[in-house]
C-alpha cells in the first residue's frame, strides 16, 4: 500500500469523487487490492486506481509493482514481463515517464561552460520509410492495458518506423538497398560524463551549430573530428567555444594537445550494448530505449531503493491531477 501511495495513486482518488470530504479506506474484497475508498458523506465507493495512471489496468497490484521494481532493477523487458506472468497484450501499450523526466529537465543536458571539456561526434543510422517529421515516441512498455500518455513527450524521438539497419553503417561501393538515413548527434560532457543523444535530418553545419548551441554554455572547450561543418563553431557569436580537431586521417590522439574523440566513441559502443541486450538494435523502440539509457545514467546510480524512488516520483510527477 506505501508503494501505491508512493505512486500516486491513492492520494489523487478524492480529486476523482465529485464532493471534497476525506475518504477513508475500507476493505472491500471485490475492488483491486483488497481496499477501496469511501466517503462518509454520501457513502460513494470507488476504487483505488479511480482517475489515475492505473485506472484501467486489469492486472493486480502485485503484477504491477513486480514488473516496475524488476524494471528498475535492470531485468531486460521481456525477462521482466515472464518474471511477473505477463503476455504481450498486457505490455502492448508504451509509457514514456523516462522520456518525459528529461524533456522536462533541461538542465540535466545543460554541458561544459568555461574550463570543461566536451566532445562531439555524429553517427549515421539508417531507416526505412522516416519522414523528416519529429513525432513522439514514449520510453517504456507499459503494463497499464489501454492506458495511454496524457501528454506526447519530445526528446530525442523519430517517427514510429520499421528499422532497416540502426547499427552505425555506410552503403559502400554505392551498392545495396538505398533507404533514407538519419543522422544521430552525440554530446558528451567529460566531467559529468554524461551524454545527450540527437537524432538530426542533416549533418550539415547550420543543423549540427545549432543544436550545439542549445546544449553548450558559452566559453566550452569542444573537441570533435575534422568534419567540415564543425569548422564554425569557435566563431559562433556569443559563445565563445574553444574548438579543437582531432585528425583521425594522420591518430585518434593527438600526440601533442591530447585533443581526441575517444570518450564520445566509448559512450556509443556502451549505448549500442545496452540496446542489443534489450533487443530493439532492430525496433522501432529504439529511441525511446536511448532515452531510458539517458534516464538510467542520471537517476540509476545508487541503490536499488533510490532508484525505486525516484521512478515512483517521476511517475507521480508526470500523471498527477492538474
């Protein structure tokens, strides 16, 4: 019941009845939980999941917490779901809180500023059937049947599309199927050790200049590779950006400044492991498993217990009452 309450699902009931009168839980054994809430006025009975995130769950609060804590714990989805005795029509429907916690907080992405390092690189993935529009694309199987997000969430997200190949490649020899290609822009702060993950239309230099500017304070240092759209980003108005290039034609560190792009390139291939161990390198879930990539490596750093917290908060955060 305090993990319930703790997710907001108890405390947002009285919002649900018409009148304003305290209820008071009594044991029902016919309402989900074994409790349901009533009130001593006009002795209306509800339940407890009346207008919140799990309304209209038709699964017990023991398969609903169980699949969240094996969830935060790190059990890969499909392991979580057979854990807990859930099919595919119970998790058909996504939930994005993860993605919603980092729109909604900018300032985790707010990087460098003078006297730290960052470093840039871009990588291509390849689609079939994008549109250059961005759409949303929620974070995480929910277990919550026919409960649907509130609010789209837009972070890192593209259109909901079969994947051809996402692994980071190139047509060569101009042979093999063409598809659309998409672009992924990665910033990585080398003090917070940290990264944000963009998914660009082009990679030319008023795309990628621009959506530097938005994640870099004025007066970074930025290392990046020899592509020719960086070339501008030291004069940017305003800014102030330190920029040095690491040839990769002649090292991949610079034996003399040590400028290099090395720690952006570790933090692909870890992402890339991560999503191959969960299965979505060819889904169209991909994004939105990026975006709990970024979420882990901001609110999954200590315990198990502060990170259970931490998701329970976010979740009340996003689905509370307005």
């Amino acid at each position: 019941m305090t993990a319930i309450e703790n997710a907001g699902s108890i405390g947002d009931v009285v919002s649900a009845f018409s009148c304003n009168r305290t209820r008071t839980l009594i044991a029902r054994s016919d309402r989900k939980g074994g409790y349901a809430p009533r009130c001593p006025d006009c002795r209306r009975v509800g339940n407890l999941t009346e207008g919140t995130v799990f309304e209209k769950s038709r699964l017990s609060w023991v398969q609903i917490f169980s699949f969240m804590f094996a969830w935060v714990c790190g059990v890969f989805q499909k392991a979580s779901g057979k854990l807990c005795g859930l099919t595919a029509e119970h998790t058909k429907v996504d939930w994005d809180v993860c993605s919603w916690k980092l729109e909604n907080t900018p300032a985790l992405f707010q990087f460098g500023g003078p006297g730290r390092t960052v470093q840039i690189d871009e990588k291509l993935r390849l689609y079939s059937d994008c549109t250059p529009a961005v759409l949303f694309v929620p974070t995480l199987y929910s277990v919550f049947s026919g409960c649907t997000p509130s609010t789209p969430t837009k972070l890192l997200c593209l259109p909901k599309t079969r994947v051809v190949d996402p692994s980071v490649a190139k047509r060569k020899y101009n042979r093999g199927q063409v598809v659309p290609e998409r672009w992924v822009l990665g910033i990585y702060d080398c003090l917070l050790k940290r990264e944000v993950v963009i998914y660009v239309e082009f990679r030319d230099a008023r795309t990628l200049l621009a959506e530097i500017s938005r994640y870099e304070l004025p007066g970074t240092t930025i290392w990046t590779d020899g592509w020719a759209a960086y070339r501008g980003l030291g004069a940017l108005q305003g800014r102030n950006y330190i920029h040095s290039v690491a040839n990769h034609s002649e090292n991949f560190v610079d034996p003399v400044t040590g400028v290099c792009t090395n720690a952006v390139e570790a933090y692909w291939s870890c992402l890339k492991g991560f999503c191959r161990r969960n299965g979505v390198l060819h889904s169209a879930l991909l994004p939105s498993h990026i975006d709990e990539f970024m979420w882990r490596e901001v609110y999954d750093q200590g315990s198990v217990a502060e990170t259970w917290q931490a998701y329970l908060d976010h979740l009340r955060e996003k689905h509370q009452p307005l």
